[in-house]
C-alpha cells in the first residue's frame, strides 16, 4: 500500500493471466521535497503515527538496515523481523548482532535450506508469481497479522538487482521495477509494505539524487549514509533456487522506465522545501 494510493500494480490480473507482463501505473500527489534524508525521516515519523506495533522485515542488507537505522535514530519503535536460513548465514548474523549489540527487540524467524525453499515456493506458486525473492515479506506477513501489526520492508527503489548481474555495475538510468517488490501489497494490501516506494517524497528524492556514475551497491550506502552490506541475493545456491520456477522472460515481470521521464513527471507535483 503506497500513501494516497499513487503507486498501483498490475499484480491481480497478472495472478490469472501469467502472459500478461507486469506494470503500473502513477497517479501522483503534490508533494514537499526537503532531500532524501529528511523526506525519509518525515515518512517514518508519519508512518509510526498511523501504524500500530510497526514491524520491518530486517535482512540486514544496506535498504532494511537505513530504514531501520532512521527509525532508531527518531527514537521511533519498530520490532524487526530476522529470516534465518542457511541461504543468509552472513546476512542473518549481521542483522542479529547489530540488533543484540544495541539492545534493540527482535524477533527471528528460523528455517532449514528445504523448509524456506518450499514455504516460498507455496507462498508464490499458489499465487501464480514467479519470484522467490518476494516471499519473504509473506512469510514474515503471517506472523505480524497474527499479533496485529504492520509490516514495513526495505522494498521499493527501482535499480537493478537482476541474477548474475555484477554488482559492481553502474546504475542504469533506465529504472527496473520488479514485480517482487510489490507482492506483499497484492498479498495484504493493509501494511505499507515497502518503504522507498511509500511515500512519493522518499521515491523521487531517491531516483533524483542518488549517484548514477558508481557501483550500485556503493551509490546506495553514500546516499543512506551506511556502510556496505553484504546480499543474500549473491548466494548461489539460492541463486539456483530461485532460478527454478522464475519466467525466463524479464520483461514480463519487470516493467522498464527512463529515469527522466518519471522525475519530469513527479517534477509537476513537487514542491521544493
């Protein structure tokens, strides 16, 4: 669930017809721009207002760690939520210690290699998706329904996380919009699901300021003002995994859009602060 509803995906129709390719579609709101940081301290404050026992699906990657770290840096209270495999060992163990280290409530979610694995593939494949990647939010769902509360995640930044591209690349200024990063809101469209797509401040600060000239993963962490993380995403094995039941076609379940067609757009509703 965006604010105001300005995001929207294709998702439910694409659930019945999976030859359909995914899209969206932007009904922009006027918005105050006051730069990346600030906007995204305005949205946590805003979105601990109206949000009882929020929650953040935490993997302790550079984009769930900075909306972490910019709620605890508020003095705002949020429980992350810790998936541990065997898939994310280094990932899971970074995210536990930073939590243990500061004394920070969590709570974590543990599954075997062949447990995760199947709870994924049941979480997608019964919804007629495509991506493993996007189940963690579903799993971590069912939990925070059943103690009513909201899930945030670290979702919603439009830049390339393909399999087998080097992470060492540039950013595109073609922006990437994956279908996965959108499954919680098709799943429970009551939680506000991801973050950078949230609120429209946040997202058009993200796309306009960060820079495009180094490693995206170099480029994410000087603009979130964190250091570098390592991904689950780069495991092999899960690699493999994942591999298994995705479309081989990218363009159908990532939807392709010029960085200065969508800020000349958004550039119509913001208001410089």
């Amino acid at each position: 669930m965006t604010k105001n509803n300005w995001f929207i995906t294709n998702l439910c129709d694409r659930k019945k017809d999976e030859t359909v390719p995914f899209d969206f579609s932007i009904t922009p709101y006027q918005f105050y721009d006051y730069g990346f940081q600030e906007n995204c301290k305005r949205t946590a404050i805003e979105l601990y207002e109206t949000n009882d026992r929020l929650y953040l699906s935490y993997s302790g990657g550079c984009d769930s760690h900075f909306v972490l770290k910019t709620f605890l840096d508020l003095k705002l209270e949020i429980i992350p939520v810790i998936v541990s495999t065997d898939f994310n060992v280094e990932e899971s163990s970074n995210a536990i210690q930073y939590c243990t280290e500061r004394q920070i409530k969590f709570e974590i979610l543990n599954y075997s290699k062949d447990e995760f694995v199947e709870r994924m593939k049941k979480k997608i494949i019964e919804r007629n998706f495509f991506s493993l990647m996007g189940g963690v939010p579903l799993l971590i769902c069912d939990e925070v329904n059943r103690v009513g509360g909201k899930l945030l995640t670290g979702y919603g930044d439009p830049f390339s996380i393909i399999p087998g591209v080097v992470p060492t690349h540039r950013i595109s200024k073609k922006l990437e919009f994956s279908e996965w990063d959108y499954y919680l809101d098709d799943y429970d469209p009551t939680h506000p699901s991801g973050f950078f797509t949230y609120d429209l401040s946040v997202f058009y600060s993200l796309i306009s300021q960060i820079d495009y000239t180094i490693p995206i993963y170099d480029a994410k962490c000087n603009l979130y003002g964190i250091t570098k993380r390592n991904k689950v995403f780069y495991n092999q094995d899960f690699y493999l995994k994942f591999r298994e039941i995705k479309n081989p076609n990218i363009e159908n379940y990532s939807k392709f859009t010029i960085l200065s067609d969508i800020v000349s757009e958004l550039d119509k509703y913001r208001i410089l602060k």
